[in-house]
C-alpha cells in the first residue's frame, strides 16, 4: 500500500527541515512554564492512542475553543492562550506572513502517545501548508512519513506535507511540544519571512534507522489475530504504530496488518471495523 491511494492526492510539495531558528532559551522558559499550567483541548483523541492535546494560539475569531480548520476571509487573530505567550507570539510574527496565517496551535504529545497513521486536509476543499516549530523535544520523540522515521528537533522548522500519510510518538518522559501554523497560500516560500533552505525531503542527519522486522517478530505479530476483537482493537493498532517507529513498517502499512490481523481472526465485524477507519483516515471523512 502507498500513501498515494483513492481520495485527495498529495500535495506537490514534500516534508522537509525549512531553517532552523535560534531560539532564546530564557524567553523560551519562561512561556514553557505557562504552557504546562494552560488547559488543552482534546479535540483530536480519535487521532491518537493517548491524550493527544492542543490549544488553539490563533485562529479566525480569536475566541479559544474555535478549532475547526477551513479556509476564511482574512487573516488570523491572537486568542487568549496566544496572548500569553509573548515570545510564541513573536516567533509567529517574526518568521510568517501573518497575513496567510489561518490558525497556530501548541500540540501536546503526552508521554507513550502515538498519533494512529492518517492523512490530513481529506475534508477540505484546498489543502493547507502545515509547519511545525518544536519547542521542547527530545530523541525519544519521533515523526514519520511513509517509510520514514525522524526527528523534528527543538528550534527547526518544518514544513510537513500532512496530504501524505503521517503519525508521531513520544517515547519521552515530559509532554513534547511543537508549535505548528496551517497556511493558505501557493507555497512555502509565500509564508516564510526569511527563505527556506533549499533541500529535498528528510535530512540524512534526522532520520532515525530501523532494522527490517525479525521472521519471528512478523509472526508473532500476525498471531494477534487470536486475540483482536473490538474491545482491544485500538490496544493492537498502537502496538503496530508504535512497531512502525522501530521496524521497517511503513506507516500506512499498519492498516495492511491490521487487515491480515482481522481477517486470520475469523471475526468480520473486526474486518469491516478496519476497513471503515483506513477510509477514514487515509482516503476522506
């Protein structure tokens, strides 16, 4: 399976470290210490195996709890979170056009969270330019595309083609946090203040290597299916993603697996359970 199936294809541009951004690291302490006493939204816990959270920073109203991506007139508007914190708020004003801006969140990872494999923007009619900055991170922290694993770290910036089929994990003992902005415009360039670095996809440095699955552990794997039922189906999906950061499984092929899984089960009503959350989550919602 590729990530290039039915649905929206991908995006022409591809996932890639923009710059990297000299962070200052007292400043920057100082709005850590308001981002872990702020309430999070889980607005996205289908998403994840875990307590995936996010607050929104600035968004078409600037009222807090308005989450819904989409296009609008205009730019965005600080909310109340964005508001306090000052040097976010500069990193924001200082590296965008503000004027593409559509919405800034803080993503919340908490420790042992794994997004499920998915593609974003399927439900909207124009995709968006996605780009995360880290803010705190760690080597215990992953993100992939495809067949790739790698870390985004603490002061670069990312462009992320979310159109492709994408997760993350935190491994990590502290919640991971990035700051990522989506973006209506005709390309990265069009956003950024300052040029992006020119370079195709992942760096060699921030990929994470993997050895190829084990014949045994393949096995052992597919022997879930004397397990899998509907009430610990997300239990083995998790266990696969989280394989995915370790192995050579491609991310979309969790699905793969999950099918060979439920259909060596002999319980159709897992089969049909897996069928209807690849359409959701790679194909459209």
């Amino acid at each position: 399976m590729t990530d290039t199936k039915a649905g929206k294809p991908p995006g022409l541009e591809r996932t890639r470290r923009l710059n990297t951004v000299p962070l200052d690291a007292g400043r920057l302490a100082a709005d850590l210490k308001v981002m872990d006493q702020l309430p999070y939204a889980s607005s996205y816990s289908d998403f994840a195996f875990g307590q995936l959270r996010n607050t929104m920073l600035w968004n078409a109203s600037g009222v807090l709890n308005e989450a819904l991506l989409g296009d609008y007139p205009g730019g965005a508007r600080p909310t109340e979170h964005g508001r306090m914190l000052p040097y976010v708020n500069d990193l924001i004003t200082s590296l965008f056009r503000i004027e593409h801006l559509k919405f800034a969140r803080l993503l919340l990872l908490p420790p042992g969270c794994v997004m499920v494999p998915h593609r974003d923007y399927l439900e909207l009619d124009q995709d968006m330019i996605r780009i995360h900055v880290p803010l705190r991170t760690s080597e215990r922290c992953f993100s992939s595309q495809g067949d790739t694993v790698f870390h985004m770290r603490a002061g670069e910036m990312w462009f992320l083609d979310a159109t492709r089929t994408h997760t993350a994990a935190s491994f990590w003992d502290i919640d991971r946090i990035h700051l990522t902005c989506d973006f209506i415009a005709g390309s990265v360039d069009e956003v950024l203040k300052e040029p992006a670095v020119r370079q195709a996809g992942v760096p060699a440095e921030n990929i994470e290597p993997r050895p190829p699955l084990r014949p045994a552990e393949r096995d052992a794997l597919l022997g879930l299916a004397e397990l899998i039922d509907l009430d610990n189906y997300r239990d083995i999906m998790a266990v696969l993603t989280k394989r995915h950061f370790k192995a050579e499984i491609q991310a979309d092929e969790v699905f793969g697996w999950m099918k060979d899984i439920a259909a060596a089960s002999g319980r159709p009503e897992v089969l049909d359970r897996v069928a209807r959350d690849e359409e959701y989550y790679l194909v459209r919602r």
